[in-house]
C-alpha cells in the first residue's frame, strides 16, 4: 500500500534527463525541516528506503528519496552505470530542488545517505553550506579500503572486467554488467556473506523494476575515491551509523570521519552491513537513533 503523505516528483536536470523522488509531507504546517536520502550502489529507492522516509515523515520532517540518474525510474542512459560525480551532481540538484519549495525549510534541510552513498554524504557535508546536517549509515567513505577487502586475486579481476568495459564505451559497446550482490567467491561488487541476505531486504515488493547489477566500468568511477580525508572540512553536524561486524564497508574509516569532523557523532549499530534496513536486527534502534539526532539538530521537540 502506497503511503498516502506520498506522491512522486519529476526534478528536471540541466541535461534534460528527469530525477525519479517521491516526496513526503507532513501533516501539519509548514515550512518543515526536511532529509534528502538517496540509496547505495546497485540499489534503488524503492528497495529498503520507504521504512526510514515514513518514520521521518511521522516525526514532522518531510523526506525526498531519489533515484539518482540512469537508476529506477529516473530517467539516463545507459543503465545501471554508476558515475561518481553525476551521483554527488544529483544529490546536489535534489537538495536545491527541496530548498525552493514553500514548504520546507531550506535552512534546515540534512543529507541522508546509506552504504556506497556515504561518499556522497561526506563529500557534501565537506562542501555544501545549504546543509544542517548528515546521516551516514553503514557508510562507505574510502573507495579504496573498500577494494582492499577482495582477495588480490578477485580485484585484479574486477579491474580486468572494468577496464575492457571501459574500453567498450569509448567504442560505444553496451555496458558489461556484474552482480551488484553474490555469494562469496562470485565475481560481483559484493560477494560477502551477508550480501545475498542485503539483496533480499533490497529488492522491491512493487512493480518497479530492479536487476542487481552495476555496469562493470563504474568501479573506475570511484575505487580511488578517498572522501575521509575530507572529514577535517565537515563544519555541520554529522552522524555515522557504524555496523560493529560491517564486511562490506570498512569500519575504520567511518569511525575517523566521526572522529576528525568538527562536529561528529557515531552510532554502533548491532549486527552486519545490512542490518541497519527494516528486517535486520538493528533497524528499530538505528531510526531511533537517526530521529533524535535530526530533532535535536533541526531543533524540534520530542
């Protein structure tokens, strides 16, 4: 059942290609504080992200959760390729799009961001002043200690496939794609023990579609990304939700950003990478935790 302080939104971009979010308001008036929240790498709004938007929206903040271009049903092509600029370009044009609506408040408007979109959520906590704050969970913030979780043998693999699909573009080749989620040992962006128990909890009940793949040229677009050494720029509050047994995104550098920002804020959250979504283990505590940090900082009371 849709949801009935939900409807969709079509956000025009500067190509012409339109960014798929539903929008929820709360009841009430406004102009409310609001979380812009966008998915992980090989994921799509409408797997896993409803169950967060709906308790923001109940505790009187609206929420925009978007799919970024060439995902879901936001408009871009070719599917499925991750570009790590045009992703951190669209959180940027999702958060001036909610920043201009009557409303919302655009002083008090937080970026949310969940597992691979914590490059993003540090990135712009670094740089963009629009924010009051940022929720990261179970966050990737360094492309390259995440790579070095694969066995040598398994990266130089993924690398040989990246790089010959890379070279398929330039020849305007469809893109090869790999699994976005496997079983240990396969040849996909994650092959961890709980992956397939993450691809279960992230794939949609509805009719959207989803395929759990990820063009191979995108490891290209942000495996030398570092986005912790921006951690010393964070000016805003920022929260990190991090998994005490997170296989998928390294531990070490989500506690440092929490360390280095001015203003930082962790959360250990009980089980696994994927254990933070509703159907995990620690779902309940970690929206609890996330709502108190965005009532306290857009500074509303309980």
């Amino acid at each position: 059942m849709v949801d009935p302080a939900r409807r969709t939104v079509r956000i025009r971009t500067a190509s012409g290609d339109a960014i798929d979010a539903w929008l929820y308001l709360p009841v009430g008036e406004g102009p409310h504080p609001a979380v812009v929240m966008a998915h992980g790498i090989g994921a799509i709004k409408a797997g896993g992200l409803a169950p967060f938007a709906e308790r923001f929206c109940h505790a009187g903040f609206a929420a925009v959760v978007f799919d970024y271009r060439q995902w879901g049903d936001s408009d871009g092509q070719p599917r499925e390729e991750l570009s790590f600029p045009r992703q951190l370009e669209d959180y940027r044009i999702v958060i001036g799009w909610v920043g201009a609506q009557p409303s919302i408040d655009e002083r008090r408007i937080f970026a949310w961001g969940t597992s691979f979109a914590g490059m993003y959520v540090v990135e712009l906590a670094a740089s963009d002043a629009r924010l009051a704050g940022a929720i990261a969970q179970s966050p990737l913030v360094d492309g390259l200690a995440a790579a070095m979780l694969a066995p040598p043998t398994r990266r130089l693999r993924l690398l040989a496939v990246a790089v010959f699909d890379r070279l398929g573009a330039l020849f305007g080749r469809d893109p090869r794609y790999l699994p976005g989620a496997g079983a240990p040992g396969q040849l996909a962006i994650g092959a961890t023990p709980d992956a397939l128990f993450g691809q279960e909890l992230m794939t949609p009940k509805g009719s959207t579609p989803w395929h759990n793949q990820v063009a191979a040229r995108s490891l290209l677009s942000f495996s030398w990304r570092r986005p912790v050494r921006r951690a010393a720029a964070i000016r805003c509050p920022i929260l990190l939700i991090v998994a005490e047994h997170d296989a998928m995104a390294p531990v070490g550098p989500a506690l440092r950003v929490a360390d280095k920002a001015q203003r930082g804020e962790v959360h250990r959250s009980r089980g696994g990478h994927y254990d933070v979504y509703k159907g995990g283990q620690s779902f309940g505590d970690v929206v609890a935790v996330e709502l108190e940090f965005l009532r306290r900082h857009a500074k509303m009371a309980d």
